[in-house]
C-alpha cells in the first residue's frame, strides 16, 4: 500500500529566509502525482504545486519549487524568501496515475515564519 | 468561476440529531470527494464520486453516514444520528484533472 511520510511536524524559519520541507513516499507504482498543499489558519487548502513522476524536471511556483528523486521516493517543497502569509501547516499528497482519483496524504509540517 | 461551494460554515447540534452538509464543486468538474480533518486522525477521505457514482465509500466510518450526489452541481453528506466523535471540519473537493479544489469545509460541533 501507498504511504507518505512527513518527518518533520512543526519547523520554523525567519521570514526572507529559505525553508525545505521533507516528504517521502513510498510505492510500486511508475507513473504517479504528488502535491504539496498548504493550509492556513483559515484552514483552507490551498494547491501550492503538483509534480507529475514521469517528468524530470522539478515543478516551480514562483517562490516555492520541489525537489522530486525518484529512485529515492522524496519530494521535498522549498520555499524561498519566506513571508509571513507562508506560515500554514503543508500537506504532501500522492496520487496513482489513472482513474483511481484517491489521495493518499502525509501528516502535515506546521511552518511558523518568524518576522 | 467559483470555487467549491459548501454549506454551512459552521454547525453546532446536539448528539442524536441529523445533520446535513451541502456541497457545489465546480462546474465541469466529474469528481468530488468529502473528507473529514480532525486533530487525531488528520485528513481522512470518506467518499468519492466520479460523474455523480459513488467510486469509493470505503472511508465512510459506519452506516450513520451516507452520501449522495443527484446531479454534477450538488451532493450531500449525511450523519444521523450524529454523535460528539463526530466533530471535525468536514471538506468537500472536486477534481477535474489530476489535482483537487476544496471548498472553505463545514465545522461540525455535535455537543
């Protein structure tokens, strides 16, 4: 069975400063999706970036950007010059290629952005 | 256009009663998916729809909920009775491609 694993609850980071959160997953699958999502206080979820295996290249969204290796079933999300507006818990999410639509997610990393 | 719409923001009710949670996804969209999100158990799928049929209710916890989707702008999830474990922020989302749009999710407080 898919799972992913986020290992770090809770990190911090002053603003401006640049910030990676750790994801990993693991699966027998070739071809899949990964997400980063982020939550804020508002507690609504927000898409921030998604990742498609079958590509090489690593997804950017202006300030934040993955790091997808494969072989090592790791996609970490970097956010850089961080904002206050960043600070949110971040939940990575996989997903099989196909129909089969079910995500499968992480426990979340709380961000605090320190001013 | 508008995002996922869900209806109410907020509800409080006392054990025993039904409560209903409305759900727009967005239009176009053939998926839908309600969770629930709770502090202890994080982010559960309950169900999901793809073009108004129920795909997978294998989250849904037992037969005091149930959930509907008549047509491709609305569903409906539904606890009766309802009871205090019950409480959570319930979500709804819709999908057309690969990634998923939530909607703002109900608070549910059953006292």
């Amino acid at each position: 069975a898919q799972t992913v694993t986020q290992s770090q609850p809770e990190m911090s980071v002053q603003e401006a400063e640049t910030v990676t959160l750790s994801c990993t997953y693991d699966t027998s699958e070739s071809d899949y999706y990964l997400f980063w999502y982020k939550q804020p206080p508002s507690r609504q979820m927000i898409l921030v970036i998604r990742q498609e295996a079958y590509k090489q290249q690593n997804a950017t969204e202006n300030r934040f950007s993955v790091n997808f290796q494969k072989a090592a079933k790791s996609f970490s999300l970097k956010i850089s010059d961080s904002q206050l507006g960043d600070a949110a818990m971040y939940f990575c999410a996989y997903r099989r290629a196909g129909n089969n639509r079910k995500l499968i997610w992480g426990l979340g990393t709380s961000l605090a952005v320190n001013p | 256009d508008a995002g996922v719409i869900q209806s109410p923001r907020h509800e409080v009710t006392e054990m025993g009663q039904e409560v209903t949670l409305r759900c727009k996804p967005i239009s176009g969209h053939d998926y839908l998916f309600w969770y629930r999100q709770t502090m202890m158990r994080g982010l559960e799928l309950l169900i999901y729809f793809n073009n108004n049929v129920p795909i997978d209710d294998s989250g849904m916890p037992e037969d005091r909920f149930s959930a509907k989707m008549p047509n491709a702008s609305f569903s409906t999830l539904k606890i009766q009775p309802s009871e205090p474990r019950d409480s959570a922020v319930y979500f709804c989302a819709s999908s057309l491609w690969g990634e998923q749009f939530f909607g703002p999710g109900t608070r549910l407080t059953v006292l």
